[in-house]
DNA sequence: GCGGTGCCGGTACCT
DNA sequence: ACAGGTACCGGCACCGCG
C-alpha cells in the first residue's frame, strides 16, 4: 500500500467527526475503525468553510466580488471568493462563494455582506464546519472511507494508526459494520435529600459492561475521586469505539462531568486525551468516540408508553424478571450492608442490559447515520425534523440546490386529513383498505416539492394543479423531494431484494432489517417535515397540497365504495374500512388504482370489529383470533392498568360472541375486589407527562399536584418525565387526593375514585353500547363475591 | 350555596 | 424539537335558582 513520499491508501469506518483550532488553523479530524478493528485519525488541514451570498444576476455577484477583493482589510479572515451557479428553491442564481478560516466571522460577513444592495440571502454560514466539510467531500458517517495520507508523527497515544490527508479522500460503496467495542455503563449517586445534583450528590457506583464479556463495577468507599478516575482509566483501557448508556446524556455524563468538575479531576476519557462535552441536539461527545444514549431511540417507539430500563428490555423480550430499584429507595439500600449487596447486582443488572439493547439498536442507530449524513452519535440525540433535514441537505448538495438557512417564520396552519364519523356498532367481516404510503406517492405523483412550487396562477401547461387551491407544481425537473423519495424506494426495493439473497435471522439480514427501517421512517417523516415550522425547507403549501391531495384520494375511494354499494363503517386519512365482499373489494381495488395511480390494498381483515360513536377508537377480532385495540383507553398510557385490563377483557368477551351480561358480570367482581383492596397496588398507578416547567402550569391537574409534592421534597422533575400517582382518600378535589405512587400504600387509595373514575368509564365506554348502565356496574354485588375472577378469564391466544 | 353547563388546558392517541 | 384531527378528563367561571 505504500507509494512514493510515503503516501498511504486508509480504509476506516468513519466513526466521529471533530474539529480543533490548531496554531488558528482549521483541523478536521476524522475518527475510524479499520478493517482489523483498530482505531484509526485522519486529519485534513486543507479544508476551509465557506459561505455563500445569493444573486438573481451575474454582474450583480460579481460587484460584491470587487468589492471584497478591494476592501481586503474589512474582511481579513476570507480566504478565497469566486461566482457560482446553482438553483434556490428551483430558481436559478448565481451565487458568491467565499471560504473563510473562522467560521464565526463567516456569519459575521455573511451579515454585513447581506446589507449591500440587490443580495438576496446569504446561506450556508449556519452549517457547521464538520458538516461542511462531509458534504463538500462527500463523505458519509457509518460507512468505509478511502482516503490517501502519511502517516503522522503527532499520533495521540489512543489510537493504532494517525495520518495527515495529503491527497483524496472519499466515501466507498461499502456500508457493512465492522465489528466495533462497545461499552456500556450506567451510574449511581447518592443525595438523602430528593434529586441527586452533580454539584454536590457523590457518585457511588458505577457498572460497565463490554462487548467482550468483561464486566467491572467501581464501588466509593470513602474515596468518590477514585472511582471516577478509575472508570476513567477503565474506559481508556478497553478503549471502546461507542459508549452507550441509558439516560446517559441526561444523567450519567453530566454527573460524571460534574462530579469530576467538584473534585478537581480530568474525566480524561476521549481519544484525544480530553474530557467529555455538550454538543449539539444536548448530547455529549466524546472525541474519537460514538456515545449514544439508548433512550433516546427508544423514545421515539410507541411502546412500552413507561421507558424505564426495566420495562424496555422486558418489552423488547431480552430479559425477564428485571430486578427494579426506585430512585426513591437508594438511600435506604446504600446505607443498608444486606440491602448494599441488592443495589450492586441492580446496577449491573442494569449495565448488562444496557448493552443487551445496544446489541438491538446499534445496526439501526448506524444505519440511520449513513441513511442521514449526522454522525452516530447525534443521530440518536436529534429529533426527526432535524434527522430529515440533514437527508436533504445532502440530497440538496446533489442536485445543485443551495441550502436555505434555518429561520424564524412565522406558522400558517392548513387543513389535514379527513376522519369519518364511523357506524357505531359491531360489524361482522370488515376489510381495511389502506393505500401504500400515500403522502410520499402523491408527492412522488405530482411533483409535489419546495422547488417545484408555482404559488399562484400555476396556468403552465406543464403544471400539476392542486384542485381548490391557487397552487401548482411543475412537472419537470424533477423537485427534490421526490427525488428523495425516489431514492428512498430505490433503496427500499434494493433492501428488499438483497435481503432475499442472505439467511433470514442472520447478522446481515438484520442489519438489512435496520436499513429498511430507518429508510422508511425518513420517507414517512417528508410530509410533516414539509410543513414544519423549523425546516430549511418549510413551505406550507407543498403540505397543504400534499394534504389536500390525499384527501380526495380518499373521497374518490369513498365514492368508488358507494357505487359498489360496498357498506362503509369507517375512514381515516388514508383508509377505508368496508364490508369483505370479496368481489367487490376487488373491484374496488382496481376502480381506485385506475382512476388515482396509487395502491390501494387490503391491510387486514376483522373478523369483527366494534366501533363507538368517536372517531379514532375501536377494537377489532382478527382472524387469526387476536384482538386489536385502537384508540380506547386499554392503549392509553394515562389510564392506570386495572381500568385498562378490564377494558381490554371487556372488548375481548363482546368480539368474542360473548353476552354483555356477562361481560357486565366480570366487571362487577373486578369492582368487588377493589372495594376489598384486593388489587396489586402498581395496578391503580396513573402515568402522565410532564409536558412543561412546572411553574408553567395554569391549572391545578392531579399529576402536576404529584409532581410538586416531589419537588418540595427536592426531587428534580424535567419536562418529558413521566409522573406516576395514585388517588387517595385524602379530602377535596382530585388533585388534592393525588399523591406520588411513591409515598402512598393501597390502605390509601380513594377505591371509589377507582371504580367510578377509572373502571366503570372504561368499561362504560363498551358496554354501554349493549345497554348496560352505570348503576348496574356500580350497586353492591354480594351475590357475585364468592365468585372468582379466573372465571370469566380466557387464555390468552 | 349549589348543581348544571360550557369552555379551556392538558394529555395522548390515530393516520 | 415532523403534520393535523380527535377524544376525553378535570378545573373553573358562570349561570340560574325563591
């Protein structure tokens, strides 16, 4: 591989990017993995970021040119200027690039520059330099990089190999993971007085794990400063290419950075021989390293509703009987030398899973890192807005659009998708017909694009008109976001096929499974990006369109239906529920297909299914004998489990062919037994966000009454936690009988608050539609409390 | 002073 | 901190009421 004046070919997965001032230079530093797992620096000292000043003329471009090359002096730091071309919102301009040493002072010129006449915008100055430097090489995080450098004599001490680029570099078609160490840790500290604070709560335990089976734990005795350094040196030691955690960014590294801040200690943990920091979306990067916090993947999966560690694992079936430990209990443990013992296995309990649900994610967290372009460790951080927008700045880049800034706007709300008043009742043998990814098609179909946009008129032939709105969207060229969308189906179909070719359950078949995934969720997401205040590219009307559009999809399909006499119980967006007559849901099928160039096909089949009079809630029987729920508080997260399980009976005894009667039966005896106490206290817990600042709070709610009886006993709450509370038999209005799960027994609980608030309604809102009231629920039933409960259960399919 | 009513804040769901 | 559409709870202000 050696060539002359000892340039060197580097194959290395790219695994963090990071930058430095060195001697007022820019240094990228790109981190990596080399095809023996060693870990890899790449450095490029020729790279300068740039921004750009928008023109509708040439000449125009050129002045402002003359007059940065003639006043030097005001712009010092501009290293280069020249006149492009490219498209901005599909218009063609010319644009002034100038590369500049210092970022900061990019804006700052791009600001004043912006005040000289005829510049319309100036944009690009608000992509990070890092960023840049990606786009501008082409290169991509979580996928293997070629580039040619010397090696370098200032390699840092943690790492195999170090080179300095002296000639290309560029991203290979290769995507494979090679195999990378992972660590996984989680943290414990110790505060008699609610919350721990890093300020001042010591750390006592930590846990870790290793890919490579190791598992240590670090315990303070007396000494705190030892443990932190000795994870520290841990983690040097192992040298480990991603760190996960669990609430890591949020808890574990700010206590860890904290705590070393208190002491006076260097958390020296990164590969450069620094300490870990915040950066962007609030995560905290570590150099050379890819520290991804698992929570915040499994934030965005609807279920488990409560993301505790305990609940994912159980949830996702990697584990079974978790050992759990309350916050509120780690004083009593610690102090405890039986209970000390218990607190150890539960938080390497806790490491081990942590990196079990690291083995879950990781193909997908990398994955969506090369499908996006952010580096893995703030591919997890970001939200989905911004996981969008950095697929299409990249999408952008290749097909010579300039890249808006992101700005403050303000916000123009539009109609959305239609919902159907549905047939109330139960219905025997009902077809769902769904289309196939309908806004991402109608996009696709209609050019539906930021850059393909005619706001008014729109009277060119070559136009798609938006029936009832002024808009219009050009036919030709293609807008970038179906060329999005295009690719995204490409790639979904090249998925799919390759898939076909490896072994089902094998490592490549799920790291395939992983690709399809984030694929999807990034084609799904286009719409409501679109319409996204924070977007680069937001304009509402390609949402609007994209909406407006798909709701005469669905009136058109409505219409099809009639013709047929097809009987119609339910819509929503884009589905239809009717009755299965084969032949018609056939013909149905083609009518649609023909008359609207989409799919329409049938996505399931109930066997029955019951509908209220509200919209967005039913539950079905399918007909494989499964019962889904949708909508109704058995999938609520905010309904405590008992009133939840009852409903969820309920529904399955009435899909069941049962007699109401003696669903009606069943609730009785649930109702008897919670008049006796006789219920598993987790059962009666509440769960609700908090979804603001306390302080914020207009209203006097049971979980914000909750959550200050916390705080006043110095339990820190953060906007996103989830409070758990019960309602006691405490006087007053709810909130004041709401108390925290914690600091309550079932000898407490209001048991009338939970047979009027929480079972009876759930129940009510099936059973009422057969007749069955609420006196009949709640009167006294002594003949039924011999009775047991198991009888009127089924087992469970 | 009290129950009924309607509005609004709040939360979580559906597509 | 991707969209709009929807249900429903509890608090609260207001109303009428000998």
């Amino acid at each position: 591989m050696e060539g002359d004046h000892g340039m060197t070919v580097i194959l290395f997965y790219l695994l963090d990017i990071g930058h430095s001032l060195v001697e007022g230079k820019l240094e990228i530093r790109l981190w990596g993995v080399d095809p023996n797992g060693n870990s890899i620096l790449v450095r490029d000292r020729t790279f300068a970021p740039w921004f750009h000043l928008v023109f509708r003329n040439a000449s125009d471009a050129q002045n402002v040119l003359d007059f940065i090359r003639t006043s030097k002096a005001e712009f010092p730091k501009i290293l280069s200027t020249c006149v492009v071309t490219g498209k901005f919102f599909g218009a063609q301009v010319t644009a002034l690039k100038a590369t500049c040493q210092d970022q900061e002072l990019a804006t700052t010129y791009a600001e004043s520059l912006r005040k000289l006449p005829r510049v319309v915008d100036h944009i690009e100055d608000d992509i990070r330099p890092v960023d840049q430097y990606l786009l501008e090489k082409g290169l991509t995080p979580c996928a293997w990089i070629e580039a040619e450098g010397e090696k370098d004599s200032e390699k840092p001490a943690s790492v195999r190999e170090s080179y300095l680029l002296t000639g290309t570099i560029r991203c290979t078609e290769e995507s494979k993971r090679p195999r990378l160490r992972v660590l996984s840790f989680t943290t414990l500290s110790f505060e008699e007085k609610g919350s721990p604070k890093p300020d001042r709560s010591p750390l006592i335990l930590i846990s870790a794990q290793t890919s490579e089976g190791r598992s240590v734990q670090f315990e303070a005795e007396k000494e705190e400063a030892a443990i932190v350094l000795a994870f520290a040196e841990f983690i040097r030691e192992f040298d480990p290419d991603v760190i996960v955690g669990y609430q890591a960014n949020s808890v574990d590294w700010p206590f860890l950075m904290g705590r070393a801040k208190a002491l006076g200690l260097r958390l020296n943990a990164d590969r450069m021989g620094g300490e870990p920091h915040p950066s962007v979306h609030g995560h905290i990067s570590i150099a050379g390293r890819a520290n991804l916090d698992l929570f915040e993947i499994v934030q965005d999966q609807a279920e488990p509703k409560v993301k505790t560690l305990q609940n994912v694992t159980e949830y996702l079936g990697i584990a079974k009987g978790t050992m759990r430990i309350e916050d509120t209990e780690v004083v009593e443990y610690w102090k405890n030398s039986e209970k000390k013992r218990k607190l150890r296995e539960y938080l390497a309990q806790n490491a081990e899973l942590i990196l079990r649900l690291s083995e879950v994610f990781l193909d997908y967290a990398t994955q969506l890192s090369s499908l996006t372009g952010l580096p893995l460790d703030q591919v997890a951080s970001a939200s989905m807005g911004f996981k969008v927008d950095s697929y299409l700045v990249r999408e952008a880049r290749r097909l010579g659009e300039l890249i808006p800034r992101r700005v403050d706007r303000p916000y123009y709300p539009y109609r959305g998708g239609l919902v159907l008043t549905p047939k109330p009742g139960l219905h025997e043998n009902i077809a769902v017909l769904d289309f196939t990814s309908m806004y991402p098609n109608l996009m696709l179909l209609y050019n539906i694009s930021p850059d393909t946009l005619i706001r008014t008129g729109g009277a060119e032939a070559e136009a798609f008109r938006v029936p009832g709105l002024t808009y219009a969207f050009r036919k030709a060229p293609q807008g970038m976001y179906a060329a999005a969308l295009e690719n995204l189906l490409t790639e979904r179909n090249k998925i799919k096929h390759e898939m076909n070719s490896v072994r089902h359950g094998s490592t490549e078949f799920r790291a395939l499974e992983a690709r399809e995934k984030a694929v999807k969720t990034i084609a799904n997401a286009m719409y409501g990006y679109a319409g996204w205040i924070g977007a680069r590219w937001y304009v509402k009307e390609v949402a609007e369109s994209t909406a407006t559009l798909g709701r005469r999809a669905i009136e058109t399909a409505l219409d099809a239906a009639n013709k047929l006499q097809l009987e119609l119980i339910y819509g929503d967006t884009d589905s239809i529920f009717v009755k299965n007559d084969v032949e018609k849901v056939a013909k149905l099928i083609t009518t649609i297909s023909e008359m609207l160039r989409m799919e329409i096909r049938v996505d399931k089949v109930y066997r029955r299914v019951l509908f209220t009079e509200a919209k967005k809630r039913y539950a079905g029987l399918r007909e494989d004998g499964t019962i889904e729920v949708t909508g109704l508080e058995a999938v609520r997260g905010d309904w405590s489990e008992i009133a939840k399980n009852v409903q969820e009976r309920v529904v399955g005894m009435i899909l069941r062919g049962e007699d109401a009667k003696k669903a009606a039966e069943y609730v009785k005896i649930v109702i008897d037994s919670i008049r006796k106490r006789r219920v598993a206290y987790p059962e009666l817990v509440i769960w609700k966000t908090l979804t603001k600042p306390l302080e914020e709070y207009e209203v006097r709610a049971p979980h914000v009454e909750a959550a200050r009886q916390l705080m006043d006993e110095d339990w820190r709450l953060t906007l996103g936690d989830r409070i758990g509370y019960v309602i006691t038999n405490a006087p007053g209005k709810l909130h004041q009988k709401a108390r925290p799960y914690v600091k309550a027994t079932i000898n407490d609980i209001d048991v009338e608050y939970y047979v009027t608030g929480q079972v009876v309604p759930a129940a009510l809102r099936i059973l009422e539609m057969f007749g069955i009231g609420e006196d009949e629920l709640t009167k006294q039933t002594a003949q039924w409390q011999d009775r047991r409960v198991s009888e009127f259960l089924e087992p469970k399919p």
